[in-house]
C-alpha cells in the first residue's frame, strides 16, 4: 500500500513522456549460522552465487563454473568486492547443514543457469545476422547471477543478471585460488578451450568448397543442416 500510494504520487507530476520504473525487492535468505567468536553484533549478509555457461557441442549450453561471494545483505555484492569460494561449502557456512539440501540447490542451480543459456540460443536463432551482429555472431559464453533468497520460509535462487566478462573473470580467479591450495584442475579451462576450438574450426571452413560423393539418405539430412550453419558451399556429384 505504502509503494502504491507513493507511486501514485509520482504520477501525477510526470509528463506524457516520463514513466515510474519498479523493480521487485528479494529479501536474501537468513539462515541459522554458527555463534559469532566475537561478542559484536553479526551484521545481515547475503550470498551472491556466480555462475558460468558454455555453448557445448550441438548447440547444448553446459554449466562450467560455479563462485560465490559474501557481502552485506543491505547493499549488493559487486564483482570483484569478496574473493570466491565455492557453493557446497559457502552453502555450509550459511548454516545448510543437510547433504541433500545442498545438493538439491546444486541442481537448481544448474537447471536455471544452463535454461537462461538455452533461452538466449533460441531468441539468438530467431534473429537475422545483421541482428545478431554479423554471420557468426553468436553467445559462446554467458554469465548468470543468483541471490540466495528465502520465499515462504523455503531456499530459492532468484537470477539477478547476465554478463559476459565479470562472472568469466570471478570463475577463473576461483579455479585459480583452488588449484594454488592444491585442489584439483576443474573442468573450466577444457570446456573454455573446446568452445573457443569449436568457433576457430568453424572460422576456418566457413566459405568453402565441399564435393560429396554418395552423401547418403534422409537419415544423414543433419549434414546438410551442418554444413549451412558452418557456411559451407556443398557440391554433390550427379550419377
């Protein structure tokens, strides 16, 4: 009622031109946590949780990284404000004590972020070149911020934006910091590689020559459809 009334408010001293933007307030989660050691008062905090998508083989987004960061709940926690750690044991801290909770947010987690990339692929498909850009322009890697937020006293994560360079540069410092305390590699590095590799091969066969001899059924049509979005020019021999 209070955001109403103010609203209304505004309203009526704008002009034909001028509008009142509002954007949904997501209080973040507050969890039991473990008794401070010092006898100050714990101030609110909120959990901000990074994710990384690549564009994977047959156009599937697949989910390379994850990295959280801790900031005051009263402000937002920026890129590049706290060092990252990882979600299981950020979730721990944050008093999700139960195994499967935390994996249940895992694959939550998941779920969103790699939908978000498939969302972008098909309204990406739908555009002309000149659209998107140019002939291969395309999104290979996207990054997408969660809130850990509380919604009738159960966990959920809320999607606060996409990027495409701030959750990259977070990801790689997180997989950096655990591979300097002896943590094994991760999958980052071999899932960014094969989809810069993917974009080079692609790079280098677009606009050429092909001859077919005997390209076979219907059943084979997918190279066809292969070949056009790699900007091949097909030739098939006759007889």
């Amino acid at each position: 009622a209070a955001v109403a009334q103010v609203v209304g408010a505004q309203l009526l001293g704008l002009t034909e031109e001028d509008s009142v933007l509002l954007e949904a307030m997501v209080p973040t989660a507050r969890l039991p946590v473990r008794p401070p050691r010092s006898p100050a008062p714990r101030l609110p905090m909120a959990l901000r949780i990074c994710t990384l998508v690549c564009r994977s083989w047959g156009d599937r987004p697949q989910l390379c990284q994850v990295a959280c960061a801790v900031g005051r709940a009263e402000s937002p926690v920026h890129h590049g404000a706290a060092l990252p750690q990882g979600l299981d044991s950020s979730l721990k801290q944050w008093g999700v004590v139960a195994p499967s909770q935390r994996q249940a947010l895992a694959t939550q987690l998941r779920e969103a972020t790699e939908a978000a990339m498939a969302a972008l692929l098909a309204t990406e498909a739908e555009l002309s070149p000149q659209q998107r850009g140019g002939t291969r322009a395309h999104t290979d890697i996207l990054g997408v911020d969660f809130l850990l937020a509380c919604v009738d006293d159960a966990l959920e994560l809320v999607a606060l934006a996409t990027n495409s360079q701030r959750c990259l540069e977070t990801c790689v410092l997180a997989e950096a910091m655990g591979r300097a305390v002896g943590e094994p590699a991760g999958d980052l590095p071999r899932l960014l590689a094969e989809a810069m590799l993917h974009r080079a091969q692609c790079h280098l066969v677009e606009g050429k020559d092909i001859l077919l001899i005997g390209a076979g059924g219907v059943s084979k049509s997918f190279v066809w459809e292969a070949a056009r979005d790699y900007g091949l020019k097909v030739r098939s021999s006759g007889g």
